[in-house]
C-alpha cells in the first residue's frame, strides 16, 4: 500500500516553532485513513526526511517565517520554498528544511512533496502557541485531513 506520511516539524520549547508538531498531533488524535501516518519529526529534518523516502507522498507542517501576517498559512513545494525571502527564512533545526531538502535530492530521489508553513508570532521560550499559530494549526490540520481523504469529521 503506498504511504502517506505527515511530518511535523519544531521545537516544543519555543512557542509558535513546534507548530508543525502540534498539527501532526491533532491529526493522530482525530485519526488517519490507512496507509497514512503522522509522525513527530522534532527538530531533526534531516535524519527525519532521509527514513521517509520510501514514502509514495510526505506532507512537511513546520513554522515558516516568510513575512506574512502571523497565522498566514503557506501551501508550498520544495521549490517554491526557495522563493521564500532569506530575509524572512529561518529555522532553529539542525538543518533548514530547504537545506535538508536539498542535500537530500542530491543522494536520493524524493517522493512527491507539499510543505505547510505557518507564519509564527512568537519565537520565544514557552510551552504554548499563539493565538494565531494555534488557529492557523486547526486550519492546517483541517486542510490535510482533507488532502489525504480523512474526511471533515475525522
């Protein structure tokens, strides 16, 4: 059975960057469709994305800072993530995800891939979300449940 699988990305410690984290969360706890899993990818994109390529599809939610308002929800490919301005582009991983992306393409032939990005307000020590990330992660969750056939009540 071809495998979806939803990564999320952050750092729990730092507010609005462990968005992509609390997405992959809610989304198990409502439940998946099979042959579609979520998986909580921390802050190591890297070693995360390269035991993923033998996925059919991955769906990456991680904060993005690309100078929207915070909440501003962004649907992305991996090349369209390179025409975020590096003004705004910054990642508090291991690696960014367009750098982990990118070494990655080099070694391996990567599965289809879309990135979630949610503008963050507060990159800061703390537990919790900000409003508008927690409201843009109801909204990502909701838009991915329904790209992978989980329906609106899963």
């Amino acid at each position: 059975m071809a495998r979806t699988v939803i990564v999320g990305f952050g750092n729990l410690l730092m507010g609005d960057d462990a968005v992509g984290i609390h997405v992959v969360r809610e989304l198990a706890a409502r439940g998946l469709p099979p042959g579609v899993e979520a998986v909580d990818g921390g802050v190591a994109s890297l070693e995360v994305l390269g035991s993923l390529l033998d996925a059919a599809r991955i769906i990456i939610v991680d904060a993005l800072a690309g100078g929207g308002e915070p909440g501003a929800i962004y649907r992305l490919t991996p090349a369209e993530l390179g025409s975020v301005p590096t003004e705004h582009g910054f990642s508090l991983h291991e690696f960014s995800l367009p750098q982990a992306l990118a070494l990655l393409s080099l070694t391996a032939k990567l599965p289809p891939i879309v990135i979630f990005g949610v503008e963050p307000a507060a990159m800061e020590d703390g537990l919790e979300l900000s409003p508008p990330a927690a409201a843009a992660a109801g909204r990502v969750a909701a838009l991915i449940a329904a790209e992978v056939g989980a329906g609106a009540d899963a």
